[in-house]
C-alpha cells in the first residue's frame, strides 16, 4: 500500500513539474552607452547619409574600444576646459573601465545561474523510470522518496483503514438509525391479491454485481386456480417447484437494475398464469415430475421409547425386585465379593516373600575332582 502510494505520488510530480525552457545563450554585453549609469541626459542619436537616425552604437562601433563612446565626452561637457585635467581624464577612464568590468561580471553570474537553472538533468541509470530509449529527460531524475523511518507498514494502514470503517459504522447506529424510527410504519400482511413476494440483495450501498439479482416466490394455491390449472402451472414451472413448500420460486439478473429485473419476473408470473388457465391443453397425459427435488426422510424418535410416567414406574419397580434379590443371594454366600478377592491377591505375594526369608532352600554344590 505504501509503495503505490509513492509511486502515484511521482506521477503526479512528474504531470506538475514544468518542462525546462531552454538554455539561454550568452549575449554580447551590452555597450556602456546603453546603461548611462552616471548621466543624466538622454541618448544622442546621429543621422546617417540617408538621412536616418541611428544611435552611436551601430554595427560598426561594436568592436570599438569603451573610449571610442561618448561616456568621458558627455562627462566632460559640463566642465569648463581649463578644469579638464589629465587627473580628471584618467579617473573618469577608470570608472569607465569599472563599470565595463561590473557589467562583464553581471552577464557572467547571469549566464551561470540561468545555466544552472534550465540545465537538462542528468539521466539517472539507477532509476525506476530511466529509459534509453526515451528522448524525454523528465523521468531521468525523479527518484523515489527516501523511507525516513516515520511511518507504518502497508499491513498496518489497512488495519487502520478497517477501524475507522468500524468507527464510521459504529456513528451511524448510535446517532443517525435512531433518528430512522421516525420513518416507520406499522406492520400491514399482505392482501389476498398479493401474492408475489419479492426477495431483494443489498451490501449496504456498496457496488456489487449480485445487488441487481430479484427472487420472487409465490404459492399456486393463492392465486385462485382450479385444481386441474394448480397441477397443469406446476407441470409448466418443472424444476421452479418445490413440493415440499408448495410454491415456485424464480429470480433474474439478466438487466443492470432490480426494477428491471423484478418487471420481467412479475410478466413471466401472469404468463404463466395464463397459460395455466388456457382450457385447450391441460397436459393430463404428462405426470408431474419431481425428479429435481428428492425428499429425504429426516428420522424420527420412536413413539415406543419415550419415557413416559407408566413406563418410569414399571423400570423404578424392576430395579427394586433385582436389588432384593441379590441381597438374597449375599446372606447365602451366591454373590462373591470382588473387593476382598482382590486385596487378597495383592496380599498374597508379600506373604510369600516373607516366609521365603524365614525358610532356607538348600543348594546344590559341585564336587571337587581329586
């Protein structure tokens, strides 16, 4: 249970994640000219030959060293010339060369983290999912979710799974069936027009192939028949008939619902009804066969070995006349007391243990040759 619900848990993983966006390619870094960290006026823009407006940067710039833009020159044009000195010059070419060395630096960092982060996963040959023929590298890295000792065996979730199965049940009888008593209607037997009795199957609003299965039983003496149609509908139900109940017994699961099954039941009924009361063939020259249904004989007590009060009384006095006589037989000596014969058996070989003690049995000894 615990492994399909880790697995279910990575294809969902694996529907939700994203697919990488490409690696993006590393860009020239843009001219200083574009950024205008320190200025504050807007790009000047030059006209061409043809009379359209371009930028400094154009195509034939971009190989052009950071001192042929116009960072220094636009610095300078606030400063009067006599205050242009070579000290000047010099720091403005070093936070030129600054400000070049950041933006490298920046497009570098940008470039790694870009291709760290949209990097194709390395494929995983340990893997459950990894496939080599399969060009999509979006099962290579999934992996299965590390057992952290925090949890219970599969056995034991169904365990728990069956409790609170019982505990659900055991909520619904002691506060929602008593409230079903509100709902009860007394007992009514059925009328002499009803005769069908239908029997239902039900698991409890579980889903079960057998729950559309419908039996209906009915007598043939409660439907008003004579004699001849009782025997000839009996004859028609063949093995539908029990004859040691006196009724016939059909079901059907042929449709997918009980009320389709119990309309189908209730037309084979008056079909059979009818054709019992057709007056054209009775089927006298056809025996009731009951060959599907053998009645086996239960035994019975004897009525002649009950005990009844006479019977009591002639055994309580049968007892007594052997009683007496074998008291008879003690005071003459006839009967012959186990008990004492016994003890004197047991009595007995001690006895002659003893008296071999006392007594002593010569032996023979060999003689001697000379």
């Amino acid at each position: 249970m615990a492994a399909a619900g880790s697995a279910f848990r990575l294809c969902l993983r694996t529907i939700a994640r994203q697919r990488p966006a490409p690696r993006l390619r590393s860009t020239v870094p843009l001219p200083v000219l574009t950024q205008r960290t320190i200025s504050t006026t807007r790009i000047q823009w030059a006209a061409d030959e043809s009379g359209t407006a371009k930028t400094t940067s154009g195509s034939e710039g971009e190989d052009a060293s950071a001192s042929d833009y116009s960072f220094i020159d636009e610095m300078l044009e606030g400063i009067p010339e006599e205050e242009r000195t070579p000290e000047l010059v010099k720091e403005l070419q070093n936070i030129q060369q600054t400000l070049e060395a950041q933006d490298r630096n920046m497009h570098k960092s940008l470039d790694e983290e870009a291709a760290t982060l949209f990097k194709e996963p390395r494929p995983l040959k340990d893997s459950f999912w990894f496939d080599e023929d399969d060009d999509d590298p979006m099962t290579h890295d999934v992996q299965g979710e590390d057992f952290d000792e925090d949890d219970i065996t599969s056995m034991a979730h169904g365990k728990l799974d069956e409790l609170r199965e019982y505990r659900h049940y055991a909520r619904i009888t002691a506060w929602e069936m008593p409230l079903l008593s509100k709902l009860a209607k007394p007992f009514e037997p059925p009328k002499e027009d009803e005769v069908l009795r239908f029997r239902y199957t039900t698991y409890m609003g579980e889903s079960h192939p057998a729950e559309r299965k419908v039996v209906v039983t009915f007598c043939p003496a409660d439907l008003g028949l004579t004699p001849a149609q009782e025997l000839k509908l009996k004859k028609l139900a063949g093995p539908r008939y029990n004859p040691e109940k006196d009724e016939i017994k059909m079901s059907c699961e042929n449709f997918d619902h009980q009320a389709q099954n119990k309309r189908y039941l209730r037309d084979q009924a008056n079909r059979l009804v009818e054709a019992a009361k057709d007056p054209t063939d009775m089927f006298e020259d056809i025996p009731l066969d009951l060959r599907h249904h053998p009645i086996k004989l239960k035994p019975k007590f004897p009525a002649g070995w009950l005990l009844t009060e006479e019977r009591r009384r002639e055994l309580e006095q049968i007892r007594a006349q052997s009683l007496a006589k074998d008291v008879k037989s003690g005071e003459k000596g006839k009967i012959v007391d186990g008990s004492a014969v016994v003890q004197r058996w047991l009595s007995e070989p001690a006895q002659e243990a003893q008296t071999q003690q006392r007594e002593k049995v010569p032996e023979l000894v060999g003689r001697r040759r000379r």
